[in-house]
C-alpha cells in the first residue's frame, strides 16, 4: 500500500516524459526507415521497452545512447525470418507491429500478457489480409496472438472498420509506405479517437512518408518508404493530464512541458475543459501553465471520444466539483488496460463519489467523500487518476502504485514533488472548541497538531514567572524572543521543564491577552510556528486566533469556529472541572479576552475572509469534525 499525502495549493515545474504514442510511432518509423536514426527525448518505460525489444526481435539494430534511441533503419524489410514477440501489455506495439511484421521475412507470432490478450485485433487483421496480408488470429475473441505470414504487403484498397480503437488505423498507415503499391484506406464505423490517427500522420511525415486524408474517412498513402531522422520527441500530453488536474484541484501554479503550441495530441482536448472548470491556462514557449481556483471548480458535460485518456483524471476532478461532470460518448474506455468504466465505478464510490455509469459514459458527483484503500486494476492510468483524489482526501492508499511503470516509472517522484503540506487552519475565540476539534481532526487525517494558544501561554507564563509586567514589551520582548519552547502532543517543554500543567491557570489566563498583543511576542512565535509546520510535510492541523488571516494566509483550509457565548462558558467550566456557579464568571472572563483579541491592532481575532464558518453550538464535537473533514476535502467549493 501507497499512502498518498494529501497537498496544500501547488508550485512547480514538471518535466514531462517524452510521448508514449509519438515514441512508438516514430520508433516503427525509424525501424523502417533507410539510414540511422535518432530519437531524441523518447519515454523510456514499460510500453515503448516493449516496442524496443520487440524491434529487436524482428532483426532491427536498435538501443540506448543516454537518454535517447538509436535505431539503424531496416529499409522496408524486417530481417527477422521467424520470431515471437512479447508485446507485454502495449497495445501500440501489439497493433503496430501486426501490420509492421508482413513486412518481415518470415513467420511472426505477436502475443503479449493476460489483458493484452482481451483486447481487440480482429478488425485490423482483416484490413491487412485484404491488402494482400496473411494475418491469422490464434487467441479468443478477436484478440492476440496473431500469427503473420510475411512478407506480404501489397497495398492497394482496405475497409477498415474503425469504432473499436484508432490504433487499427495507425498501424496501418504505419506499414503502408513499405507496402509494394500505394494504399487506400477507407475508414468505417464511428471513427473513435481521430486525434491519434493525425499523431501517426504527423510523425510519418516526419520521416518522410507521403500520407494524406482523401476525405472525411479516406486516407492515402504513397508506397516510397521512410527516411532516417533526428526526431525531438514531445512531452507526453496524456501524462501532463495528471499535474495539470492537480493543480485545478490543489490549487497554485504549474507548468509543464515540451509541448509545442502546434502540437496535436490528444489528450491537449483536455485543456478547455479544465478551463470551463475554473482553471486559468496558457501556453508558450513549449510549456502549459496551469493555475487552479479549486473554490471556482465547476462540474461540466464533454464528449472526450477525441481524449479517452484524459477520462480518468477528469473524473476525479468532477468529484470535487460544484455540480455533476458528465462524460459521454467514451465506449472504449472497457477495452481498455482495464475496463476503465467499470474501474472508475468501484474507486470512486470507495471514496464516496455518486458515479453513474453506462456502456459509453461517466457522470460523477461527490457529496460525502472519505478516504479508502484504492485499487489500480492493474492499470497505470487508473493508478495515476487516482492517487489525485488523494492530494484532495487525507488517508487515501494505493494497491499496486508499481502499475505507473507501464508509461511514468517517475511518476509518484513528480508528485511529491508537485506537493506543499496542508495546513488546515482553524480559528475562533475561547471555548469554541478549537482544541478538540482541531486534535480529533488531526488524528483522523494523520496529520500534525499544534495549539498556538499554548504557546502565548506558555510565553505568559515565563513572563509571570521572571517576575516582568505584561505591558512590558521590551522586557518581555527579550525574554519570549530567547524562550526554549517546544509543544508536542502531550506536552509543552519550558527548557526541559513540562508546563503543561501550568498554562491553563487564571493567572496565565489574566495576562495572555496583553502578552500576546504585542508584536515583538507575536513576530517570535508565528515566525516558531512556521517552523513547525515545515517539519510536518505529512499535512498539519493549525489552531488559534490568527491562523488563516496572518500565519497561513494561503491554507486552502480555513475554518472559522463561533458559539454562542454561554454555551462557550459551560463547555470552558466544564473542561477546567469548575462548578456550574462559575460559569457567569468564567463568560465574562472569555468576553473580556475576545474583546481585547478581536479589537488589537496587530493581527486581531477575525475570520479570513476565504475561511468556512461553523457555528458549534448546537453540535457534538464529533459532528464538528465530520463537517470540518468534509470541508477541508471540498475546500469551500
Ligand atoms: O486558545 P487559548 O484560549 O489557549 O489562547 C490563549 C490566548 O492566546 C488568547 O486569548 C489569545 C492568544 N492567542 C493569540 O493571540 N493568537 C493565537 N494564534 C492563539 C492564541
């Protein structure tokens, strides 16, 4: 299990992987091509090793040189005469290389693991045969292995049914400049995924082929082959989905790049929806910067057919939005890495999400979300949207983040990175119940406590104790800004001294409000409390009297407790053991000390005016939580 720490408003910059689709892309490309080529800034992971090994298999020279790839083009003919390829669980290289390997010298069986072997080939394999192919195959259901009889590829005119996935198309296209005539394909069905098939264009292009759309579903493709280049691969637009949503989730600013301002993949589609969502974006330069407003986030209604990868982060961010997010016309999604429908389904409704689904599309809403062990199914997209709802719920945990690897090994790096602590903030006059609050809210999420109150408290009590006036301030100045002071959980160390016991006296109670007031005390003590935060990246739960408004002006997390005024009295008599007499004395001994808090000049008692309000007078402390944790989740949105 992986926990996932949950994440204050985000500053940073990510460096992509290179694209998966164009490395594939460009690899079959290259592996075609006359001449040496060179791939600079490829994705090295799970799916294009696939490809890589696979090429090798089928005769091609091809490796590592740092950080990119060379490959020593095979001018149209795959030496390989018999070979078995282990396509693994890639389906570009499973698909490519079908309708790569009738251009090899002999008998080719293409096979892969168990999911690989549920999803579809059929349609293409009866596209290639009917352009002169001898393409069988072997497995279940229309699925791998395929078994191709090589070499035969005569071009001409193909049907190609195309509803199922956009990688028939591409293989295809791929193959086809080596193919013996020009070729003709005639694309049927609804057309899913078009994006990716003028990916494969673009990159062929690049090489040299001569491909053209004909008309809306005609493409063409002159037979000529490929040329060696140096190809500058882009950064991944289907992995920049995952911080750009988490920064429309967690708030701040990130950029990532290399992504061209021309560029024309896919998952890009994703960009306006996060904008219609709330979100700021603008490119330049190659980079996409992002900066999110999660208060602002939005539900929306989108056809994603062009972007199915972009489905799953989406999905996560319309459980913390206002309203439903609806994503239609997206039926490929099940055959999938995993029947991602169905995936999204089971985990969101883990962590309390309302999803309707149907065979072709999502809707999401999240009302009452709560942490949960999450399950990847063995998909790294699932694994990577996922683990963004965790930046937004404490205590969510992963089962097999490993699944990353198939296209981001480095992709749990990026996100610790990406991350600041959350600090919930929680203020309020005496009695409010900002300490048991803010104790029950930390141990539910895991997270740091510090009670601030103690620590003007226990300031005041060394100013007491070295016998100094509490208006003071240059005496008392001196003496706060030299204190050795540490508050833990269960205790509160004076040099090595527990003053636990000590701090809640009247006499302490008297004077704290005149110690606290004065700026030299106040400068000592914020200036410690950020300290603390800082060595609490695990996330931390802040009390007091300024916490949003002065000590963490940008927690995405504020609250604001009030209560009645008697009903603060008898909790506080209550809590010190007092008799119930007490209690007219002990409300005006609160009143006078939120007077004095609220009316001081340097950082007074007041709510910020982005924290939630939460009037505790009529609520158990555990329905204060409950409320608070569902407040902190939503971040007021
Ligand atoms: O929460 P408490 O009653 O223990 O706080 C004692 C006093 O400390 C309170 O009257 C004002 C001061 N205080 C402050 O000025 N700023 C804070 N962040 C916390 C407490």
């Amino acid at each position: 299990m992986r926990p996932i720490t949950s994440s204050g408003p985000i500053a940073s910059d990510v460096r992509l992987p290179g694209s998966k689709s164009i490395t594939n892309r460009a690899l079959v490309a290259a592996a075609l091509a006359e001449g040496i080529s060179r791939l600079v800034g490829p994705l090295r992971a799970d799916d294009t090793e696939a490809m890589v090994d696979a090429l090798q298999r089928l005769g091609v020279s091809v490796g590592w040189r740092d950080d990119d790839l060379e490959i020593e083009g095979a001018s149209g003919r795959f030496p390989a005469g018999e070979a078995i390829i282990d396509a693994r669980g890639s389906g570009t290289t499973a698909r490519f290389l079908t309708a790569a390997a009738t251009l090899a010298s002999g008998t080719i069986t293409i096979d892969g693991n168990s999911r690989l072997r549920r999803r579809p080939v059929g349609d293409l394999a009866r596209a290639l045969n009917l352009l002169g192919a001898a393409v069988e195959v072997a497995g279940h259901e229309d699925s791998f292995p395929v078994v191709v009889h090589g070499p035969a590829l005569s071009g001409g005119a193909a049907i190609l049914e195309a509803g199922r996935s956009s990688q028939f198309a591409s293989a295809i296209l791929l193959a086809a400049p080596c193919a013996e005539t020009d070729t003709i394909l005639e694309l049927t069905g609804s057309i899913v995924s078009r994006p990716y098939i003028d990916q494969t264009i673009e990159v062929m292009r690049a090489f040299g082929a001569t491909v053209e759309w004909e008309g809306p579903t005609t493409l063409a493709v002159a037979g000529g082959g490929y040329q060696a280049q140096t190809y500058q691969v882009e950064g991944d637009a289907s992995a920049a989905v995952y911080p750009l949503v988490a920064a429309t989730l967690c708030g701040g600013t990130v950029t990532v790049g290399p992504i061209g301002n021309d560029s024309v993949q896919a998952d890009l589609a994703l960009l306006p929806v996060l904008e219609s969502m709330g979100a700021d974006v603008e490119r330049s330069d190659g980079r996409i910067e992002l900066v999110g407003h999660p208060t602002r986030l939005a539900g929306v209604t989108v056809d994603l057919n062009d972007a199915p990868d972009a489905v799953l982060a989406l999905a996560v961010a319309g459980m913390f939005a206002k309203g439903r997010t609806e994503i239609t016309n997206v039926g490929n999604l099940r055959i999938k890495e995993s029947d991602r429908i169905a995936a999204l389904e089971a985990e969101l409704g883990k962590l309390g999400a309302d999803v309707e689904a149907g065979e072709d599309h999502l809707s999401v809403s999240g009302n009452n979300l709560r942490p949960a062990s999450i399950d990847a199914h063995g998909d790294h997209r699932i694994a990577m949207a996922l683990a963004l709802a965790g930046l937004r719920i404490p205590g969510v945990e992963m089962a097999e983040p490993q699944v990353v690897a198939k296209t981001w090994p480095g992709f749990f790096e990026m996100l610790d990175d990406l991350q600041t602590p959350l600090v919930i903030t929680i203020d309020g006059p005496g009695g409010v119940g900002k300490s048991t609050v803010s104790r029950l809210l930390a141990v539910r999420f895991g997270f740091g406590h510090l009670e601030t109150g103690a620590m003007y408290r226990t300031a005041t009590l060394a100013v007491l104790e070295a016998g100094l006036e509490p208006g003071d301030s240059g005496q008392v100045a001196a003496l706060v800004e030299a204190l050795d002071m540490d508050v833990t959980a269960d205790s509160i160390l004076l040099g090595s001294r527990d003053v636990i016991g000590l701090v809640r006296s009247d006499e302490v109670g008297a004077a704290v409000s005149e110690v606290s007031a004065l700026p030299a005390v106040r400068r000592a003590l914020v200036g410690w409390q950020r300290q603390w935060v800082a060595k609490h990246p695990e996330g931390a739960v802040v009390e007091g009297r300024d916490i949003g408004t002065i000590v963490f002006p940008d927690s995405p997390a504020k609250i604001y407790l009030t209560a009645l005024p008697e009903i603060r009295a008898t909790r506080r008599v209550k809590d010190m053991g007092l008799a119930d007499e007490e209690i007219p004395r002990i409300a005006a001994e609160l009143a006078r000390r939120d007077h004095f808090d609220s009316t001081r000049k340097m950082s007074p008692l007041r709510p910020a005016d982005d924290a939630s309000l939460v009037d505790t007078s009529e609520l158990t402390a555990m329905e204060v939580v409950d409320l608070v944790a569902q407040l902190v989740i939503r971040r007021g949105s």
